[in-house]
C-alpha cells in the first residue's frame, strides 16, 4: 500500500488522539478545527511551520511506526528528519552483516551504484531531450569502487547538459533552480534513511561516504541513483526557475515525486515503494544472499 505523505505549513498543534495523529489549527472565526490521520496510512510528514507544536507523545508514535519527519528551517528549507533507532525485527542480524561486509562487497555495491545513477541521469537527459549516449558509455565503464571516478565525469558532463542554454551552475546556495534541488534531494534523503532503518541498517555506516559528522553516509549513498528523478521533476518545469524561493505550489510538486510510478525490478510501482525495495535488497546483499542491489529506473516513453 501506498503510504501518505502530509505538509503541514500553518501554525497549528499535533498530537496523539485514540492512536490518531490529529492535527488541531483555527479557522479565520478563531474557531477550533481538527482533522486525524491513521498512523499506519502515513509513510512521510514535513513539519515547515515554525508556530506548530508537536508533543512528545505523537513523536514517539510516529517514530514507533518507522513515519519518516522532516522538520524546516526559518527559511522553509528541510534542516533536520527524525530517525527511530529501530525499525526492524531483525534489525541485529542485519546490523551485524552490514558491519562485517568486507571491502571487497563494499566496492561492488558502490560500483552498482554509480552505474545505476549514471544510467538514470543518461535517461533523465534523454527524456529532456537532451544528448545522453556519453552518459551510457560511460555507465559500462563504471569500475569497482568506482576507482577510475566516474561519477564525478558523469555529473559534470550532465550538469553542464542541464545548464545550457540556462546560467546556470549546481550549487548549494546557487540561484534557482538550485533551491528546488536541494528541497527535492532533502525529502529524498530522508526517504531513505527511513527505509534504511525500517529495514534494520545503520544510517550512520555508508558503504562509500564515510564522514565522522555525517550520521547518514548510508543514506547519502543509497539515494544517488534517485537523485535523477528529482532532476527531472525539477528541468522539466519552468516553475522551479522562476522565484528565487520556493512557493507552496512548487513544494507540493516536489512531494509528488514520492508517488510518481518508476520501474523496480519488473514491475511499476511508485517512489517512495521502490526506495523499500532497493533498501530490503541491499540487506540480502549484505547478508549474502543475493549480489545486486535493485536500484529503480525511470518509466519508459
């Protein structure tokens, strides 16, 4: 089933009711109004008002049930997520595989993972109508451990691709669409760490990105072969490059990546399923039961 992602952008109080989340604001008449949502229909919730209480209680229940939160910043920007310390039954034996995967695995999963990015970036130029054929190459290429770099040759060639005939360079704090960027890459990121740990892995434990103040290394490298969706939600539209900050209308836009269909495995299915997919697959990886992580691919033309 496909989990519901909510926004919550007004001032307001959320908390837990009968094993509800209510969400309680005030109408223009300054009268009380309440809405409440099944715990178990909810997969993600994005906190962007500063003037919105959250109890104690409701966060420990969302945290229960693995519903990934994200929580903004003054400038309506995704600055922290919530992250349970357990989320999975079996959450010590995988933990325990994950920890003793040797180098070697380590290098063959990081070497999938650059050729799946490289592919879907190849395919998010081509559905732009831009030239991928180098991109293509290149993803064949791809080595262990990605020793010869070729992630850093793909996302120059392919940012330079996206930027013409626009000024336009990727930056973090560069002029838009690079706000858009960084909120889509953002909700992904919490995406799936959530997925991770729902499937009883450590964030904090990458199999390439390894930073001792970064506790997502994991979730920074899982989520690079979907970072092309984001790419193409976001240069395919021209709302994204027409305010400097992001509106309503466009966070919105951006949310619906989650359910936007891809292609896992064989089958269909919508984003934010896939990403648990690609998670429970690199468990059997680590546990040595399967030797390719299922990473999704874009809807065909």
């Amino acid at each position: 089933m496909l989990k519901r992602t909510l926004f919550f952008g007004s001032p307001g109080r959320l908390f837990l009711e009968h094993s509800l989340l209510a969400y309680e604001t005030r109408n223009a008449n300054d009268a009380s109004e309440k809405r409440t949502f099944p715990l178990e229909d909810l997969g993600f919730i994005v906190l962007e008002s500063l003037q919105l209480a959250v109890t104690t209680a409701c966060l420990n229940a969302l945290a229960k049930e693995n519903i990934a939160v994200v929580v903004c910043d003054h400038a309506h920007m995704p600055s922290a997520m919530l992250q349970p310390f357990s989320g999975n039954t079996l959450a010590q034996r995988h933990t325990e595989a994950q920890l003793r995967a040797t180098e070697a695995l380590k290098a063959r999963l990081w070497r999938q993972t650059v050729k799946a990015k490289i592919t879907n970036q190849a395919e998010c130029l081509k559905r732009l109508g831009l030239p991928d054929r180098r991109l293509r190459v290149l993803a064949e290429s791809v080595k262990a451990g990605d020793s010869d770099n070729a992630e850093a040759v793909a996302a120059r060639y392919y940012f330079q691709q996206l930027a013409e005939p626009e000024a336009f360079s990727r930056c973090r704090d560069g002029i838009p669409p690079n706000p858009a960027l960084n909120y889509g890459y953002a909700i992904l990121r919490a995406a799936v760490a959530r997925a991770l740990t729902g499937s009883g892995l450590l964030c904090v434990a990458g199999i390439h990105h390894s930073n001792q103040y970064n506790p997502f290394g994991l979730a920074d490298d899982i989520m690079e072969p979907f970072r092309p969706f984001v790419d193409e939600m976001v240069f395919s539209s021209r709302d994204f490059f027409a305010v400097p900050e992001l509106g309503k209308v466009q966070k919105a836009q951006l949310l619906q990546l989650l359910t936007a269909d891809v292609i896992s495995g064989t089958e269909r299915r919508p984003l934010l399923n896939s990403i648990s997919c690609t998670s429970a697959s690199l468990v059997r990886c680590f546990l040595r039961e399967e030797t390719v992580v299922k990473y999704p691919e874009f809807v065909k033309k």
